[in-house]
C-alpha cells in the first residue's frame, strides 16, 4: 500500500469553499453540504470531504463517519447509466430479487460496483413509491415498471447502442 | 434540590432529582453491571451513550427494560434490578456482544484485565447460543498504539476521550447496523491521522481492541544479547502505579523494589528518567528566565508565554492543530529523549561502550513517548537515542513473566551517574509539577536568594485549567497549567486571540498528567486511584533530602564534565529540537 | 375562467410519472389546441388519484370518467370522442375485475366507494404547483380562523378533542404532543415535519407532499402558532425529488401570499420554512434521530428523555409530526372536533391512509376511515388476490410490524386492535401475500432490511438482528432446528426489550407475527426440509417422472453440474446430493417429466 498526495484543483476546492459558504459554513449543515458537493462531483472523494472538514473546521473523522452512516453519500463514481432497483417491499413480492440478480449476471458486477467501462452502476433502493409498477428498475431518471427477468437483457441494451 | 420517593427491590429510599436508577441503586449497595457506561468524576468525563444495555432494569409500568445509567428517577418509580426477565436478558445481550468478538482471550494482551470478560463471568456465560458472522477489519500498529477493531464492542468511550476530551478529532463511529465501528478518517492508519498518541483511548477501552504496541519482545531480545549493554530509565509516574499491578493500594510507592526488579530482569543500569526531569528544568528554565529578562528588558519579538515541552502528547498535539504556534513552546527536548541524547553520549563514553551497542529503555507512564522515540530527529545515524519504550503495564506483564511478583523484593537504589534526582523531578508526574519545579529553580537564579518554602501549593490540584500568580520577590509571574488536550486547546485559543496573558503554562496531555497516562495500569474508571498516584508523587518529594533541580549533584556534575552550561552550544545539539508543522498532512490512501 | 367548461385532469404522481403521465397532458393539451378548445377545455396536471395500478390515469370533471392506462396517443380519441361528442372511450375506461364491466365514472368504482378522503382530500383534484386552486379549496383559512379567533391554547384544544394520534407508527396524541411543547418555555422552538418515508412499500406522504404541499405547510404554521415556534422544518428524503420540487414551489408561493413568512395577515405572527434533506437512513424516522440528522450528525437515535419537546433541534424544543399528521389538521380546525371524532373507532379517530400493495388487483393508495375491517379493504378496495390465487396473509406496519392471516380479516382497523394482533400501524404500508410467498423468507426479507438499518448504536439491535437473520437464512436453506426456532423467539422477546429505539423495539414483529401466525411453516421447513410456497430455492426438489422421460439427455446436457444420470431412451435420475437446484433441466425438457417438489 503505498500513499498518494491527491490535490484537488485549486477550482474544485474554489467550488467545494462557496458550497460551503453558501451554508455559512455551519457545520449543521454538514448533510445539506454533502448533498451539493455529491451532485456538483458525482460521488465524494477523501479529497472533497477533506476539504469540506476543513471548511467547516470539524474533524475529517466526523465528516466520514457522516458519510458512510448515509446509504446515499458514495465514495465512489456511480456509471453514466446508474441502474436501481426497488426493492421495497411491493417490488419483493413482485419478483424485484429475481430481476435485480438478472441485472447482476448481465453486468457482471455486484451491488454498489460499477462496470470496468464506467458505463453502468448498481444499486438498491427503498421504495420510489411505484408499487403499481412493481418490480421497478430506475436507470438514470428514467422508471421502467413491471420488470421481468427476461426483459433486463433488452433494457441494458438500449443503453450499450 | 428536591428529594424524589422511589422504591429499588422494594427497598424505598429517598435521592436527589436528577439522579439516575444506577447511582440510586449504587446508594443502597444494589450493584447493577454496566459496560459502556464511563464516569470519571474528579474529570468531569461522563459517557452514557445508553449503547450497550447491559445495564437493563425492570420500572414498573414500563413497556421495555430500561437502561438504569441514562435513565432518570421521578417520584414514586418502583425498579427492580435484578428479575429473571432482566437477568435474561443482559445474559443474551452479552451473549450477542462475544458472539460479534474474537475468541483469542488467551493471546489478547487484555486477558485477566479485561471488563468484558469480566463480566462475562459475572453473567455466568457459560455457552454462546447465537452464533453467525463476525466482524472483521484490518488491523493498525501504529508505533504507539494498536487498533484491533474485530475485538470493539461500540462502547464508543474512546470516542468521548478522542473528541469531547482530547478535542483530537481522530476517532469517529463509521458506517452503521452491523459494519459500524470507531475508526479514523477513512479507516486509514492512526499514523497518517492527527493521533497525538495520548493512550486517553487505551486507557478507557474495556477490551482488547485499542492495546499498547508492546516493545517487551524486543527488550527480551536486547537482554539476551551478549554484545549489548542494555540500560533503563524509569518515569516518575510509574513508581506510583506498577504496585497496583501487584496489588498492592493505588498510590504505594514501589520505587525501591521496581530498581530491584529491573536489575533482575537483567538490565545492566538501572538509572531514573527523574534525573533527566532536572536536567530538563536547568535547560528549559534557563530558557524561560533568559525570554523573561528579555521580555522585561522590553524585546518585543520574544515570545511568551513560553509552554512546556516534556510531554510527547502535547507537542503532537500543537504540531497538528496549533502549528502556527510552534515557536511559543519550549525547545527543551522532553526528559525521556535528554535521557537518551545524554546515555549515548557522555554516559557511553563513561561506561566505555559503543553508541551502537548501547541499548537504551525506557519505562514510560505514557503510549506517546514511544512514538517519540520513533522520531528522526531523535536518532543520530539511523541509531535512536532511545531504543524502546514500553509502559507500566508492560514492566509489570515483564515481571510477572520472571520473577513473579515485586512485593518481596529488596528496595535497591539507581545507579550512579544518571540515577541522582530531587523532588522537583518526581513531582514531574503531576499536573502542575513541572511548572512547579521549574519555579523552584528559576526563583533562586533570578532572585539570587534561596527558596524556603519549596511548595507551590497555588500550582497544585485536579482542575482542568488552573491559573496561579508565583511571586518572584516582587516580580507576579502568571502561571497557566492544563491538563488534557481539549483544555490544552481552550489556553491556546485564549492565547491566540490575546483574551489571557501568562508567562508561563505547563500543559499535560493526560487528565491528571502523567499519573493519568495511557500507558498505566487501568483504572477501570476509578479516579480515586488517580487522585491516590497524585498523592504518593507529591509525598515522595517530601521525602527527598533535594528538591530543586539544580542542587542535583549529578546534574551539577554532567555540566561541568560535559555540557558547559545550561543553553551552551552543545547543550542546544543534544538537549533542544525543534518542531514541525504536520497540519496540512493529507494523505490518502490508494 | 368563465369559459372553462371541462378539465382533464392528469395524475402528476410518481408513479403516472413514471409512466409517461407528462406526455399524456402534453398530448392533450395539443390536441385540444388543433380542435381550438383550450379556452373550453383545460388540462390540470394534479396530484396522486391513488389508483397507481392502474396508471396513468385522466380524470374527467365534471362527469368523473375515469379513463385508465392511457398513452400519449390515446389523447386524439378522447378529446374528438368525449370532449366533442361526448361518448366517453370505452376502451379506456377501468374494467372491474368482477363483474368484467367497464366502469363509466370513478363514483361507481369500488376502488372508491369507501374511501373517505382527509388528509388526501385535494391530492388528484388540485394542481399542486398552483396555490390558487389550493386557495380555492380553503387551503390557509384554517390558519387564518386560528390567527384571528382562536387562542394558541384553544387550537390545541380543538386538536386534543378531535381525537387525533400520530400517523407516522406511533399513534401518539397529537394535542397532547403540542401541548406539552407549548408549555416548555425557551426563546427558540421549532416544528418538524417528518417526511423521511423510510418504509418500503409506503408513499403516503411523498403523495400528500405531491399532490397537495400546502395542507402540510399550513398545518406546520398552525403548529408553530400553538407552540410558539416560527420556525418550521421540513425533513425530506433526498430521493424525493419530484415532491422536493413542489414543496419548493409551495414555499415560495405561500411567502408571495402571505400566507406564510412574517407577520402572517397581519396579526404578527411569524413562520418560515426550510428544507433539510435526509440521506437514506430508514432510522431517521425516529424522532432523535432525525434531529441529530438535521443537525449535521449520524443519524443515531439518544435516549429519551429529554423528549424533542423539552430538548430537540439545537436543544430547543421541538415538535416532531408526521406529514399525513400535519395533512389532517387544516379540516379538523375548519370542520370541528366533533366532525373528525365521529369518523373512526373508540381511540382511533379519522381516517388512515394505507399505501397498498403486493398480490393485490387494484395497488394504490387509499384512506379510509378507522374501523374499517381488513376484508373490505383487501377484497372490495383492493379487488381482491391478483390472478385469482389465495390470500395468504397480509403485512401492516412495514418493517415494525407484522403479517396478519385471515383469521384477522374481519378484525376492525385501528392501532389498539393491530397492536394487539401483533402488528402495527406503522406508517400504513400494507402488503398483501398469496400462496406463493414463503412466510420465513418474508420474515428473512424485513430482517434483512433492518440489519441494513440498524444504525449501530445499541447492541441487541446491532448485532441481535444480525443473528435473528442468520437464524432465518439457515431455517430457509434447510438447515435450521428445532432449538433454533426457540432461539428465535427468545432473541426476538430480548430485542424488543432492550433496544433503545422504536426501530429495535419493533425489528423482531415480522419474525414474531409470522412464528404466532404460521408456525406450522417453520416447522415443516425445519422437519421436513420443505417451503410449501416453492420459494426457498435451497429446499426445492427437481424429480424426474419416470413414466414421463423419454430418455433425449437434454437434461442431462443441461445440467451444469452433472447431477443427471441414465441411458439414452431410459428414464433419467436426478442426485439431490449434487444438484444445485438452478433448474436448467426444468427448463430444458420439453416433455413435463421434471417436477418440483
């Protein structure tokens, strides 16, 4: 294991100090910051929650130990083609299990990983509030409802042309 | 305050509004088992995080159990502590708990001090009915301190000492439900984290997950190598504590019979790190009255306050947080590292030994002087001025792995050279000592008169941050002394902003100083043991027939052989450092 | 307006959303502006109609035809058929599942007929994005009656006698809730609304904040003028963004009315509203927890007391309600107690809205009155087990709560009775099972939830539903025994009694409902290694009919794992020792001879 000196462009620690400001740079707000330091980045690097920590002038500790309690913050890049699935309670008894291992077998990643091309990310969530669709799949902003497994091979298709 | 009814095992009592079902109950003699629960009184540290419920009880009219340490009294509750359903039910919690813990009591360096264990027994758990997954994750050595996360329970006690007391910022819960644990920033190494290596997070942890690196391996190692010369030095707080091991009552002094030990254990010198201690008051005295002449003379650059030095903890502490500030502390090298610089010059040459076959121990109250010993500036040539440091609680395991116990041995004295001492270096291990001994000195050299009343008394006591005024013979010296470093942070803040004006301040890492360290025998939340090791420090210097630093005739003596003066050129090359800014230090791991 | 004969109304829910409800409206909108009649005819994008199964769906007013399921291009044929000629669509009309009729208007659909609508009484009938038609509904004159007749006190009493309790899971009694933070003096309180929606399989509040944001807002000011506060907190999940957006649209508006802001009408009093976003952590909904959320912390509940309403947000007090709560007042204080506490059962006042779901013909969300059975809800509301299958049993209360069997059908619904069956209100989830759904493995999936939950804080649940968990999986792969079973109900009994917060306390009621209510399951899978639902794939049997093979290999040549054995043309046989139960072979033969057993 060898240590690496990551430095943000001096840009990107512009963006993350007038996030901050723009919450007074109250540590309070530390979930609302991350919130906008996620969609501005796309995922929060050590690098950004460093430079968040020190803005607030709060320990780094505390701002990880912040990030990882949140299934929504990601310490990794999500795929330009995020993909999740429901897996509320309508959608389990609706088969969301059967497609949601379908998804894995096509992409050949886990839960929480990202394709090597960078080009699809998996993950579950809890309930959009769909259950009329059930089994719901969400790729980007766009809900596919009533997902079978046979259906996940042509959906992940229209994404790959 | 008013006085609240209420009825324990159907024994009624009367206590105090505000007064918790666990301190009622401990009133009448009803002791109800706790694990995460801490309170360090005499500290003002209270941690009841209510996570383990261990501490369960039966209220009447209560749906649930309630924890008894959070959980208040009002008038008229009825508690019964003691019920089968509540005795099944911390049985099964703490069956759960060793159900997510390693089974390695034998090899773990807590065993027999452990209090789970403990009150494993307590519960009677003979057999462990829910098994499955348990939690695993990297180990740290650090040079000071080892993190084995597989064996934390998530009492979260070093939590509260890391941040709420020690204002660190190194520790914090991380991820949540079954993979939560205490880690630093981005589980990385507590080396690459702001760690000052206080131990606070040792001292309190009930199990093996937060230990001391233990260096007694490598002593065995060194003792049985015919080519080595191996010496000791011994911190003036650990003669006030290793009995306790043994034992014997917190705050028996046990120096006699440790050197005894230690020569058996084989150590070829047996010498005292309280001698060091003095020479560190002619150094840092003499560095005090020289900013003070020139202070008073008017020289607007000097810098005062000046701050202490000796303690490891807090020159990590100020090199992370306070950087900018790094110019105010003494340069004086902590007596631990004098000790070493002077051993392997003047003391080698004088036993006719090479530098590289010297080996230099020290036993040390503290976890951060390891880490001290570690640093590069403290080596000359890749050869550490001192080779290993371990702690009380390693020279104990040490003795009772040979010679047993310590209780019948003989009192024996230090050795001649670098063993002399006088009180001003054993009230080292107190709060306020250092600044006190440093007073001593420094009134007879500005005032040119002798001292008569030696004890400080305005310097003396447990709270956190004192401020005392010492008459130099008309000339009022405002004194400042912190211990524990989030106190250490509320003088430095004062300072910065210019909100205080001192002198002088002496700050210790340690709640207590070094009678409070890291590196002591556990005091499983007791701080009468600490107010008892305060005690036995301030009586040893009583019984001293020296006790300022410069009467010290060994000391007198090492100037005249071999350092010139105090502050002379090669006083400044073996007994001064300097210090490092490490706040921008960054790191991330790939 | 005047000239304004007919809306359309478009269902703007996530779920119509979802399913291309905006492109519906656009189609209408153009279409009626070909045949010129967008002064005539006007198109409403509204909130949730609650009827999702049956998504998007177009309401017409005043007639109420409900047409279902309609597609961008169905637009042409409703606006030259029904809004020129006035023949209603008949393709597009919802089909009752019974009778296999088309309903002509939403009045005679059964979905409907017994539903009383309060908290969710302008969701579908409004456009959430316009405070004018919320306005127009009386949004803000109960705020207005309060700040001009009524005492803070006489509000609260108005709360109190109506009857009215918590709706997020607890139940607890909202007058006396305001009233105690009413009475803890401070020079700062605050009001939260809770709408950190963590059940999965519960969208009543992301719909009442969709379809209708500003009974909510109104209600907070009520709040804040009851207890003294002027400021309201609005705890959202990130993950709703659509009614993120309407709320943010309502805020602003309600400040441009003056509705909301300072001096509120003039009787100087004072209310703002701020936003705070959660970040996936089911246990926020805890009250504490939530409050260390919005402080910028873990979300790790602490002990209570100190209860929110001595010491919450920033150790002020504070008062923690729900949005369907806060949904419910408004009417209340415009109808009357007496009004509200004559709907409802002895200590169930109201209504509730349930989000239903699972095996169910008509999924949706619905409110109904306190009292109603589970029978009329699952069978007339809900049209009954989809595909004609068996009820089997039904899930109340989310992860918290419990799965009840048809013994409890006729049970009346309200939070005593479904305590007292061994589930719960919860936030008002309910999930309907068949035949198909193995009861352990349902026991297993809400564990699984919880143990992903769980926050971490305090033992038991930490690492006891971790265990209770593992229990499960081990039952469901064969391999669990009798004495796990016990150890089942015991860890489950000191969970519950240990942990510190509502999510510990309640975690083990999947698991202690399903051993209550269908041991029989347990102990077939335990004794006789068998899931009569064939949903545990560990304890699935493939068996070869012998009479049926004809001996082709193709299953054999299937069969990754070589498990298959026999001569051409002979009978085949399966190991069960080494057969991984994929089902290859099942798929593979093409003359029925494999079975499951």
């Amino acid at each position: 294991m060898s240590s690496i000196h990551i430095k943000l462009k001096d840009k990107d620690c512009q963006t993350i100090k007038e996030i901050c400001e723009s919450f007074n740079n109250d540590p309070g707000e530390l979930i609302n910051i991350l919130h906008k330091a996620q969609e501005h980045f796309g995922y929060l690097p050590a690098e950004v929650q460093e430079t968040i920590a020190q803005n607030l002038n709060i320990s780094v500790a505390k701002v990880y130990g912040v990030v990882t309690f949140y299934s929504f913050f990601s310490m990794t890049p999500k795929g330009k083609h995020p993909i999740s699935v429901c897996t509320g309670t309508a959608c389990y008894v609706r088969g969301a299990e059967k497609v949601l291992e379908e998804l894995k077998k096509e992409l050949k990643i886990s839960v929480g990983e990202t394709t090597p091309d960078g080009k699809f990310s998996l993950s579950c969530l809890r309930c959009v509030g769909a259950c009329g669709l059930a089994p719901v799949v969400m790729i980007g902003d766009k809900t596919y409802g009533r997902v079978a497994p046979e259906d996940v091979k042509k959906i992940i298709e229209e994404y790959n042309s | 305050m008013s006085l609240i009814n209420i009825k324990i095992n159907g024994k009624e009592l009367q206590v105090e509004e505000g007064t918790t079902i666990l301190q009622a109950a401990k009133k009448v003699g009803i002791e109800i088992p706790t694990l995460c629960y801490m309170n360090l009184h005499d500290l003002n540290i209270e941690h009841n995080p209510g996570g383990c419920r261990i501490c369960v009880v039966e209220v009447e009219g209560r749906r649930n159990l309630a924890p008894s340490c959070v959980t208040k009294v009002w008038e008229g509750m009825s508690v019964k502590t003691h019920t089968m359903r509540v005795l099944n039910a911390r049985r099964t919690v703490m069956e759960l708990i060793l159900s997510d813990h390693p089974f390695e009591c034998l090899t773990c360096a807590k065993n027999g001090n452990c209090d789970l264990q403990k009150l494993a027994q307590d519960l009677g758990v003979r057999e462990i009915h829910y098994q499955g997954e348990q939690s695993t994750y990297k180990e740290d050595k650090s040079p000071a301190i080892i993190r084995d996360m597989d064996k934390c329970i998530m009492c979260r006690r070093c939590e509260t000492m890391c941040n709420d007391v020690q204002t660190c910022g190194v520790l914090s819960g991380i991820n949540r439900g079954f993979t939560a644990v205490v880690a630093p920033a981005f589980e990385q190494d507590l080396i690459k984290s702001p760690c000052t290596f206080c131990g606070q997070c040792v001292a309190v942890c009930p199990t093996g997950a937060l230990t001391e690196r233990d260096y007694t391996n490598r002593v065995i190692r060194a003792l049985a190598d015919p080519t080595k010369t191996v010496i000791v030095q011994t911190a003036p707080a650990v003669r006030v504590a290793l009995g306790e091991e043994f034992g014997l009552p917190a705050g028996t002094i046990v120096t006699g019979k440790m050197v005894a030990a230690l020569r058996r254990l084989g150590f070829d010198k047996v010498y005292d790190t309280d001698f060091a201690a003095d020479l560190t008051i002619m150094e840092e005295g003499t560095e005090f009255l020289d900013r003070l002449s020139r202070y008073l003379n008017g020289d607007k650059n000097v810098k005062l306050p000046i701050l202490t030095s000796c303690c490891p903890g807090w020159v990590n502490f100020f090199e992370y947080n306070f950087p900018d500030m790094r110019d105010i502390p003494s340069t004086a090298k902590s007596p631990q590292q004098m000790f070493g610089a002077i051993a392997k010059t003047y003391l080698a040459e004088k036993l006719g030994v090479k530098r590289e076959n010297l080996v230099v121990v020290s036993v040390m109250p503290c976890l951060a002087k390891k880490y001290e010993a570690e640093r590069e500036e403290f080596r000359v040539d890749g050869n550490p001025d001192v080779d290993f440091s371990i702690s009380t609680r390693e020279l104990a395991h040490l003795i009772k792995q040979t010679i047993g116990d310590i209780k019948d041995l003989p009192d024996e004295d230090f050795d001649k050279l670098m063993g002399e001492s006088t009180g001003a270096g054993v009230i080292f291990g107190n709060t306020g000592g250092v600044i006190e001994a440093a007073c001593r000195t420094a009134y007879e050299i500005y005032t040119g008169k002798t001292l008569e009343k030696v004890e400080f008394h305005q310097l003396r006591g447990f709270e956190s941050v004192r401020s005392a005024v010492v008459d130099f013979d008309g000339l009022k010296l405002n004194i400042g002394i912190a211990h524990g470093l989030g106190n250490a942070r509320k003088l430095l803040e004062c300072i910065r902003n210019g909100e205080c004006e001192f002198h002088a301040i002496e700050i210790m890492a340690c709640p207590g100083g070094c009678i409070g360290g890291g590196g002591q025998p556990l005091h499983h939340g007791n701080t009468e043991i600490l107010k008892a090791r305060a005690a036995a420090i301030y009586k040893e210097d009583e019984g001293k027939a020296l006790r300022k630093s410069h009467e010290n005739p060994e000391i007198i003596k090492l100037y005249e052989e071999f350092l010139g003066k105090p502050s002379s050129e090669k006083a400044h090359h073996l007994l001064h450092t300097k210090y490092f800014d490490k706040k921008k230090r960054i790191y991330i791991e790939k | 307006m005047s000239t304004v004969k007919m809306h359309l109304l478009v269902c703007g829910g996530t779920g119509c959303v979802s399913s291309y409800s905006p492109q519906v409206a656009e189609s209408l909108i153009k279409e009626l502006e070909a045949h010129g009649l967008q002064d005539e005819c006007k198109v409403v994008k509204t909130g949730c109609f609650g009827f999702c199964e049956q998504g998007p769906i177009v309401k017409v007013i005043p007639d109420n035809t409900f047409y279902t399921k309609v597609a961008p291009e169905d637009a042409k044929e409703i606006i030259e058929e029904h809004i020129i000629k006035g023949r209603k669509v008949d393709r597009l009309l919802y089909t009752d599942p019974k009778k296999q009729e088309h309903v002509p208007d939403s009045k005679h659909m059964e979905f409907y007929k017994k539903q009383i609508r309060i908290a969710l009484r302008n969701c579908g009938f409004i456009d959430p994005e316009n405070i004018e038609e919320a306005i127009a509904r009386d949004a803000y004159s109960a705020l207005g009656k309060c700040l001009t007749e009524l005492t803070p006190q006489e509000v609260i009493d108005i709360i109190k006698k109506s009857g009215l309790r918590g709706r997020g899971g607890g139940g607890f009694p909202t007058g006396i809730k305001w009233e105690i933070a009413a009475k803890n003096a401070s020079d700062q309180k605050y009001v939260v609304c809770n709408a950190d929606e963590g059940d999965p399989g519960a969208f009543m509040d992301r719909s009442v904040l969709e379809g209708d944001p500003h009974s909510v807002l109104e209600a907070m000011a009520i709040c804040g003028y009851c207890i003294g506060a002027n400021k309201g907190l609005i705890y959202i999940r990130a993950e709703y963004p659509l009614a993120i957006k309407r709320l943010k649209i309502a805020i602003k508006q309600a400040m441009e009315y003056g509705v909301l802001g300072d001096d509120i009408f003039g009787t100087g009093f004072s209310f703002h509203i701020e936003l705070r976003y959660g970040a996936g952590a089911f246990v926020c909904g805890e009250e504490t927890a939530l409050i260390h959320s919005m402080e910028g912390q873990r979300g790790e509940p602490t002990v209570k007391p100190p209860f929110p309403a001595e010491a919450g947000y920033l150790g002020k007090p504070t008062n923690v309600n729900n949005v369907e709560t806060f949904a419910n007042v408004p009417p209340i204080i415009l109808k009357g107690a007496e009004w509200f506490s004559s709907i409802g059962t002895e200590r169930s006042k109201g209504t509730k809205v349930f989000a239903l779901a699972g095996k169910i013909n008509n999924v949706g969300l619905i409110e109904v009155p306190m009292g109603i059975t589970l029978r009329e809800v699952i069978f007339e509301i809900g049209g009954g087990i989809k595909n004609g299958k068996k009820f089997k049993a039904v899930q109340t209360g989310g992860p918290s709560g419990g799965c009840l069997t048809e013994t409890h059908l006729d049970t009346p619904i309200d939070f005593d009775n479904l305590l007292a069956a061994g589930s719960m209100m919860g936030s008002g989830g309910m999930i309907v099972m068949d035949e198909d759904d193995c009861m352990v493995s349902i026991a297993k999936f809400f564990l699984e939830f919880t143990v992903e939950e769980s926050c971490g804080k305090c033992s038991p649940c930490r690492i006891g539903n971790k265990r209770l968990y593992e229990i499960l999986d081990k039952i469901t792969q064969g391999k669990g025994t009798m004495e796990d079973l016990e150890l089942l109900r015991n860890l489950s009994e000191v969970i519950k009694d240990t942990s510190l917060c509502g999510l510990g306390q309640s975690s083990p009621n999947p698991v202690l409902s399903t051993l209550t209510n269908f041991w029989d399951e347990y102990v077939e899978h335990v004794t006789e290694k068998k899931c009569r639902a064939g949903q545990c794939t560990a304890l699935k049997k493939y068996i070869i009919d012998e009479e049926a093979c004809v001996g082709c290999t193709a299953c054999a040549r299937a069969c990754p794992v070589n498990a298959i054995s026999g001569e051409r043309k002979m009978p085949h046989n399966i190991n069960q020792d080494i057969c991984i139960k994929c089902g290859a072979c099942y798929e593979k033969c093409k003359f029925n001879a494999i079975f499951i057993k």
